[in-house]
C-alpha cells in the first residue's frame, strides 16, 4: 500500500473539492490562533495545508498545530481553490498525522533560508538533500543518465559491467587504491577501459559501461574526487571522428532530454537551460597551443600538457562545447592511436566544456605489435598487460571509445560550483563518511 494519493506538485486549484493524501515533511509551520498553517513538502513541491479548528476537532488542531519542523506527515484532507494560498490552492485536511517526529534542533535549515557551509552540508547529507535545489540536481542526473541509456539502446549499445577489483593499472601510474585480495594484492579499477577494448576483441561490437572509477590521486579541487561515475563507450569498426560525433550527440540529447522532462527542477535551480548546438567546435591541440600563445600570452611548448590557465582562457574565448583533437602522441596514454603518416600526433580528443574537460577518447591501438611498442615507449612492461595483450593477438577490430565524467556533465549543465554538489556522498582526500 502507497500511502500518499498525489504529490503537491500534481495538485491545483482545478481540483476544488478532490479528496487527497499527501506525505511528505512538515516544512514550516506558521499560527496565527484559530487558524495555523502547516506546508508540506515533499519533492514536487510544497502545499499549504490550512488547519482549521472546526474542521479538526480542538485536540487534533492543538497537536498539529505543534508539529515539529522537519516531522514526517500524512494529510488526509480536500483541495481548495484559495487565490490567496501561494500555487492557488489549499488543503483542508480533516486528518494530521505525524507518521515519525523529528528531533529539535535540526543539523541544518533544509527551507533554504539560511546558508550553510559545504562540510556541514555533506555532514548531514540526508537533511541537505531535503533542500529542494539540491534535491533538484539529482533528480536531474538520473535524467541524465535515462537519456544516455536510451540513447545508447537506439544505438545498438550494449551495457556491460567490468570488474572493479583488478590486479594491474590502467596505465601504470601510481595512483591506485591497494586492497587485500586474501592473498595477493589488487587494485580499485581506474577505469573501465582495458576491459571495454577486450570486449571488442570479444565481438560484442558496441559496448557502454555507467560505473564508478577510483583516482588515488590528492587532488583538492572542485571538479576532482576519489570516486566518480563513468560513462564508457567503445565502438568497433569505428575512428576518433565517428565516436567525438557520438559523444556530442549523446551530450546536446541529454540537455534535450532535461529540459523537455525536468521542469520543475529547472525552475527551482532557477535555469533556463540552453541546448547546445550541433556540431561542436573542433579545435586541434597545435590550433589551441597558438589561440593561448597570441592572446594569453602563454609560454607552452609543443607536447606540454594544457595547463589550467590556457583551459580557462579557450573556454572563455570559445564560450561553448569544443573538441580538443590530435593531440601529442607522447602525452596520452599508450592504447591512443597514432597518425600512420606522422606517429608524434594522435588519435586522442577531449571533450570540453568551458569551465573544464568533460570525457577523454580516442581511436585505440588495434595492432599487437604496435601496443606492444607503445607500451614500451611509455615506459612500462608489457608482460604486466598479458591478460589484455592476449586479446589483441586472435584477430582484434579497429576501434574507438571514450570515458565521460558523469558529474562534471551535470555540474556544467546545471552551472553547480563544486562537483561535491553533483554527487550525493562524495569521496574526497578527507571524507570518507557519511
Ligand atoms: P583531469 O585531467 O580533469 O584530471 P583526466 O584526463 O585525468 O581528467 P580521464 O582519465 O581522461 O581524466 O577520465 C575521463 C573522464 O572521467 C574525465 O574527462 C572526467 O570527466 C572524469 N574524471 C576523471 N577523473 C576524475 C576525478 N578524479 N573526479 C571526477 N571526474 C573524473
Ligand atoms: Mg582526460
């Protein structure tokens, strides 16, 4: 049995005279003597419950009339076309009940009145996620992912799941969580993205994966955690091009999505959300090197990294999505592709958005012989890959796929500062609870 019959935000005045049971939190209670009102929220909205002593006998009145904030409720009650109530409607209920008080004082103002500091937030995550705005941002993420999903199944994509626990590094690096594994030592996965290329090998032909990815790494910045969600893809038979195409249809899809099915939690965010436009601006990374050196007067020399700054700087100046393509063969990872016809650039782009990098993809490596050699180069030993090699040898498609952050989508789309505010118990270099 459900006990509610609607929520508040499927009620209005054209419903005078509807009976209705709502359940939700006692939001705010207000007396004025004879008449009090108490609002109810739940998460579609608020309605104004107004308690009225002849309705409710004198006792019920008196004790709904001391509900403390924050109490779970159920009313039981008619609709009222009221012009004077705040959405044209009131509830006359001819039953409070208090399903499970709560305690005074509260660890934080969830009415949104009072700002409160990110740490005591995710302290009491559970009362902050009462806030209508924060609430808003997570229900709008799993329309985020709604949209991918159905976009990866009009696609042909199938959803696969790869282990988390694995016993060798993505690409070497160092910044991996150890775990005891009874008696041999294993790892958090850093991403999906050995096994996705297996998969090619495989046959499976188009696969995603929506996991989470560990990053051991002592980052202390608003886009950056320990644990984050990935959306993977990788696609036989497909180049760089194809899956950058997919990428940004999937990205301007999701917009499309939560800004036709999301409307109430737009309005409470206050956004009026912009679809971007189709195709996204391509940009090389030599084409970004010299955009940052004329006008910035950055001092990069050619197979540097990106800094922070010039990011910012082609962000502001583009103001929109972009690619940043062909970049320097010696600073991604060994699977990215090189040019056949000048190896030092490859096959890697990153999606941007301008506030930060969004996803990361490239057409792979497909030759044995040639990831053998990369993998070399990078400096690392090829025998530790054995497991992920062996799929290369017995006939391997050429392929393509990338890694998108899924709360750095959200965070840019819905304008959020810190990505803390686009994950609901985050993971970072001091919290580890709740
Ligand atoms: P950055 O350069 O921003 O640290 P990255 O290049 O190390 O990111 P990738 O390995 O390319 O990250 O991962 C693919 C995507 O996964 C990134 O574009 C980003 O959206 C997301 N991502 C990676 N690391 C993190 C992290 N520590 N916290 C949140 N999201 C992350
Ligand atoms: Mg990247």
């Amino acid at each position: 049995m459900i006990l509610r019959t609607h929520y508040s935000g499927d009620i209005n005045a054209e419903m005078d005279g509807k009976e209705v049971t709502l359940a939700g939190f006692a939001h705010e209670t207000r007396d004025l003597g004879g008449i009090a009102f108490l609002v109810l929220r739940d998460r579609k909205g608020l309605a104004q419950i107004t308690l009225v002593k002849k309705l409710l006998g004198k006792e019920a009145f008196k004790s709904a009339r001391s509900i403390s904030r924050e109490s779970v409720v159920l009313v039981k009650g008619t609709v009222k076309a009221e012009p004077k109530a705040p959405r044209g409607f009131e509830i006359l209920p001819g039953e409070v009940q208090v399903l499970n008080p709560a305690q005074v004082p509260l660890p934080l103002d969830p009415t949104e009145k009072v700002e409160c500091e990110l740490d005591t937030r995710l302290d009491a995550r559970f009362m902050d996620i009462r806030r209508p705005s924060v609430l808003a941002a997570f229900e709008i993420e799993s329309a985020v992912l709604e949209s991918l999903r159905g976009f990866f199944r009009e696609n042909a994509v199938t959803e696969v799941f790869t282990p988390k626990i694995v016993a060798a590094a993505t690409e070497g690096g160092t910044d991996l969580f150890p775990i005891s594994y009874f008696e041999k030592e294993a790892f958090l996965n850093q991403s999906p993205q050995l096994y996705k290329q297996m998969l090619m090998g495989a046959g499976m032909d188009r696969v995603f994966e929506i996991g989470p990815i560990f990053r051991a790494e002592e980052h202390d910045t608003r886009r950056h955690l320990n644990e984050a969600v990935s959306i993977d893809l990788e696609v036989s038979f497909a180049d760089d091009k194809a899956v950058m195409e997919i990428l940004e249809q999937a990205v301007a899809g999701a917009y499309r999505h939560v800004a036709e099915n999301c409307r109430y939690q737009l309005e409470v965010l206050g956004l009026d959300l912009k679809v971007p436009s189709l195709p996204f601006r391509r940009i090389t990374y030599s084409e970004a090197l010299g955009l940052a050196a004329d006008k910035a007067g950055a001092k990069m020399q050619w197979g540097d990294d990106l800094d922070t700054e010039t990011e910012r700087f082609l962000g502001q100046s583009i103001g929109e999505h972009y690619f940043l393509t062909d970049w320097p063969s010696s600073i991604k990872p060994y699977y990215t592709l090189p040019y056949e016809d000048h190896p030092e650039v490859c096959r890697g782009f990153d999606l941007m958005h301008p506030r930060m990098e969004l996803a990361s993809g490239a057409q792979r490596v497909h030759d044995y012989e040639q990831l053998v050699g990369r993998i070399k180069e990078k400096g690392l030993d090829p025998d530790g890959f054995e497991f992920y090699l062996k799929a290369f040898r017995y006939g391997m498609p050429p392929h393509a796929g990338w890694g998108l952050g899924l709360s750095r989508l959200v965070m840019t789309m819905l304008n959020l500062e810190n990505i803390r505010d686009a994950v609901i118990f985050p993971r970072d270099r001091k919290r580890l609870v709740p």
